[in-house]
C-alpha cells in the first residue's frame, strides 16, 4: 500500500506544478474535449485497490491539462462504457463526435498493422515494449501512417497488461499441457492460430458469456491478464493460473486528428506532453494493481505457475512461426521486419542483449 499512496502523491506533486503554462495560452473562451474509455469511475476511493489502467489515464489526463491550462481547457470523462465498445468509441473518435478515447484490441480492425504487436511472446518484458512505443523510430512511422488513414492520432499508449493462460483442468506448465483445452479467445484470428498451435481448441466467446461459459464448461479456459481476470471474477470459475505473458495489451490513447489539428498550438502540445505523462501512469496503474492487489487475490484461491525460461522458449517455438506468417501475409514482411528490428534495438538498449 505504501507504493499505492507514494504513487498518488507524486500525481499530486506533478499537478501542482507548472500552472503558469496556461497562462499564456491567451484563449478567450474555455475549450471542452469529450473523453470515452471503458473503466467504471471508481477511483480515488477508500479501500485496498489502485485504480484501473484506463480509469487511471483518464483522470491523469484532465487533472493535468486542467490544471496547466488553468482551466482554460476542460476534460469531460465519459467512463464505465457509458458510450459503447472500444470499437464504437474509436468509431466516434475518428467521425469526430468524440474527441479522445483509450481503446484495447480494437484499433487493428482500422489499421492491421497495429496487430504486429500481439506476437506471442515477442516482448520478453514490459519495459521493451514500452522502449519500442517511446524511443522507436518503427513506432513514430507507425504511428503516423495510421493517422494518415484512419483519422486518429496517438497521444500515447498505456498498459492493459500481459495475457495468460487460466483453465479448471490441470496446471499448465509446458505447451503439452494446453493440449486438447478449450480455451475462450477473443474473435481474432491471430489469437486462434496461436491455440491451434498448441494443440488445444480455440472457442471465440463474447466477454459477457465468458463468466457463464467457465462455469457451465463450455470451455475449460481462457487467456487475459491478471487484473482482468480478477475484474471479471474469473478466479472463481478458474482453479489453474499460469503466467506466461503469451502477449501484451495496450491502452491506446488517440484524439481525432482534425479536432487536435483546429485547437491552438500550445493546446496541441498541452495535449501531446498529457498523453505521454498519463499512459505512464496506466502503466504504473496496471502494475500496482497486478503485482500488489490483484495476484495476491488470485493465489487465495488458484494455483499459479510461472513458467521458466526454457519453458517460455519452448511456447514460444510452437506459437511464434504460424501466428508470424499469419501476421506477413496480412501486414506484409516489411512491416513486421521493422517490428522485429525495432524489439531487438530495444533489447539491446535495455541490456537483455
């Protein structure tokens, strides 16, 4: 808890700083930008929890651009999916009847290349994926070339965490393992050849059948990341937990392009510093509430098993090359040779090479 509360102090500390930087914005009326995401508002609250990545970037956001533009730019919230689907907010984003949105696993319906993040096991850590995002001159391109098509700019990308396996068979602690499981995936297809990969069956299931589907045995198991699992009380239907990370799972803040492009230009770059401070407080939310509340929850009642290094290597010899030429055939090679380039760079960057 101590971590918890020196976080929220130093979000504090950060807002109480720096409030003659609206000052000079010499705007003649306030500005208002409408901003969707999908967390319920529950934070800050008393009890023994962090907030939410999304709910965390959202606050983070209007507390920030608030104070620095003294309150001459004004953030209304619009959480707990009050307005739809992570698709359907991206949807009003880039129509322009919203203006910001965080969005996860939903931008690669509008932009394809944005899936060459989903690799399994790509990422050997969070800070590379996090070095790629930040310093990558790969992600920079990227991230311009899906503004040019789909009218949505990047602000920022936080973190929704690292997917793992659950199932109420057996503990999986090798690729054998998964073998003959059915396991609920999302609708993708890259998430269906990676189970395929494995041996075991993947069965696409909506969120809101997911609960029912576990206790009824529909499926034996499903894959997200650990606070996901504890949001959707999956622990009480799941008896096995095993923390491979197969994938990471973003938070993308974007703001409709034209909208960001007809405000002023100190309120662009208001904007773009925000969106950089709040997606690393989702990273930091999404870590707190990982690794000191939500796994502690789970071991009270699952078995977890993190899987060791050679172990890893051996899931990710299996998934990588199916869900690899998956992703060349629909994004094309030049694309993923600059993904895989760019994680390299950062591994070397960071000392893992």
């Amino acid at each position: 808890m101590k971590r918890i509360f020196a976080w929220i102090l130093i979000i504090a500390i950060t807002l109480m700083s720096g409030n003659a930087f609206g000052g000079a914005m010499g705007l003649d009326k306030p500005i208002e930008l409408r901003f969707g995401y999908g967390d319920a508002n529950s934070w800050p609250g008393m009890g023994n929890y962090a907030p939410y990545p999304e709910e965390a970037m959202a606050k983070y956001f209007k507390a920030f651009v608030e104070s620095r533009s003294n309150g001459m730019v004004k953030v209304k919230l619009l959480g707990n999916s009050i307005l739809g689907s992570n698709r359907e907010m991206l949807e009003m984003v880039r129509g322009g009847s919203l203006d910001i949105c965080t969005s996860t696993g939903a931008i690669g319906s509008m932009f394809p290349k944005f899936e060459v993040i989903y690799m399994p096991y790509v990422f050997a850590s969070e800070e590379i994926a996090w070095w790629v995002f930040d310093n990558s001159k790969f992600w920079k391109n990227l991230m311009a070339e899906m503004e040019a098509e789909t009218n949505l700019r990047s602000l920022g990308i936080g973190q929704n965490g690292v997917r793992n396996f659950t199932n109420n068979v057996r503990q999986v602690e090798t690729p054998a393992d998964l073998k003959g499981l059915k396991i609920r995936v999302m609708e993708s297809p890259l998430y269906v050849r990676m189970i395929d990969a494995f041996g075991a069956q993947a069965t696409p299931i909506g969120w809101n059948e997911l609960y029912m589907s576990l206790q009824t045995k529909v499926v034996d198991g499903e894959e997200n990341p650990v606070s996901i699992i504890a949001a959707g009380k999956l622990h009480e239907v799941q008896k096995y937990l095993t923390l491979d990370g197969h994938t990471w799972s973003e938070d993308l803040l974007v703001i409709n392009s034209k909208r960001i492009k007809s405000l002023p230009k100190e309120v662009q770059h208001l904007l773009t510093i925000a969106g950089q401070r709040c997606a690393v407080a989702g990273r930091q939310a999404e870590e707190l509430n990982t690794l000191l509340l939500k796994l502690p929850l789970l071991r009270k009642t699952m078995k977890i098993y993190k899987p060791t290094q050679a172990q890893i290597a051996e899931f990710k010899e299996i998934a990588r090359p199916p869900v690899e030429a998956w992703l060349r055939e629909r994004v094309g090679n030049e694309t993923v040779d600059r993904f895989l380039a760019a994680v390299r760079e950062a591994e070397k960057s960071l000392g893992y090479r």
